[in-house]
C-alpha cells in the first residue's frame, strides 16, 4: 500500500489482496518467501553471535576495571596504614564481583544495540535486494522479474552504494527491535529460573 502511486492504486488492504489474487494468484502472498529466509535466517544468527561476543567484552572490561580500581584502593590502603600483615590486593579480588540487576539490564541492552548495528550493516545488502525483488512490477509480457535480474540493474545503475541505501533506518530498526525482544527474553529468562528454584525450594 505504501508503495503505490497512480490512479490505479489500491485504497484499502482488501483491494490489495483482490489484486494480489487476480495478478499473479495466491502464490503472489508468497513473493520473496525464499529471500526473506535467506535474509532473516543469516540476520538471526549473527545478532545472536554478535550479542554474546559484544555482551562478554562488556562485562570483561567492566571486571577489568573493578579490580584494577580495587588493587589500587588496596595498595593505598596498606602503604597508608600503620597496621601489619596487610590484605593482598590479588586476594582482595578473587571474589566475584557483584552485579546489580540494573547493570545486568544495561549490559544485555548495550549489548543488543550494538549487536543490532552490526547485524543492519551487514546484512543491509540482502534487504535491499529482497524489498526490491518483493516490490517489483509484473512486467506486461507476464513475466516475473528475476532475483538475479534486480541484482544485476541494482549494482549496474547504482554501483556497490546502491546496496547500503538505506542502511541507517535498518541498522536502528535492527537494533531497537533486538534490544525489545533480548530485554524480554532475558526478563522472561530470570522470572522462570526465580519459579524453578522456588519449585525446588519447596
């Protein structure tokens, strides 16, 4: 619908499914199923990946920092201390550093943004391919266009930039509809181990 333009346009849902049919049948609903799994599959893995590698390093440096700053409170304290024997600042630290819920949060977070913006950026290419492929008219002979076709005209009218057209819109898409759902299945996540171990307290 919000591709159209022309008097001939459609002005309701229902007359876009009425066309949809008449044009090119109820396989027509199904245009591009093939490439949106080529690209959602791919796009589904690498954020999962990348969520995880960006969301250790965070914590990582986070730990880095703590006990480093821990070390240095430590030495201050015994060089300034007339006490003897000391804690050592390597002992000081072995303990787990703790973790509040809202730092949890903003890690998980930080770590889907930026899992969302390298995930939009690299596979922008094969959503701009797949959005024209599923856009593309009929020509009049009745011939669908081909997925090699909009490829070819793509690079062969726009170059290589004709790829990452619009690759901020997706990167924030990307990234905002990732964060949502990590937010909601790690939410999800803590309330059922909360359940389980209350089942086993019990």
């Amino acid at each position: 619908l919000m591709l159209q333009d022309g008097p001939n346009k459609s002005h309701s849902a229902v007359d876009m499914m009425k066309r949809i049919v008449q044009t090119e049948g109820v396989g027509g609903f199904y245009r591009g199923f093939k490439v949106s799994l080529v690209t959602n599959l791919p796009s589904s893995a690498l954020w999962w990946g990348f969520y995880g590698l960006y969301t250790r390093s965070i914590w990582l440096a986070m730990d880095d920092f703590s006990r480093s700053s821990a070390i240095h409170a430590s030495m201050h304290a015994s060089s300034s201390s007339s006490s003897s024997s000391p804690p050592s600042p390597l002992e000081s630290t072995k303990e787990e550093i703790p973790r509040s819920k809202s730092t949890v949060v903003a890690v998980q977070a930080a770590g889907g943004v930026m899992a969302g913006f390298t995930t939009g950026f690299l596979t922008n290419p094969l959503d701009v391919i797949k959005t024209r492929y599923q856009t593309a008219e009929i020509g009049p002979d009745g011939v669908k266009p081909s997925l090699r076709g909009i490829t070819e005209e793509l690079l062969r009218s726009q170059g290589f930039r004709g790829l990452y057209r619009g690759v901020g819109p997706r990167m924030l898409n990307t990234a905002l509809w990732a964060t949502c759902m990590v937010s909601s299945y790690e939410f999800l996540k803590r309330v059922s181990m909360k359940t389980q171990q209350a089942d086993d307290v019990l």
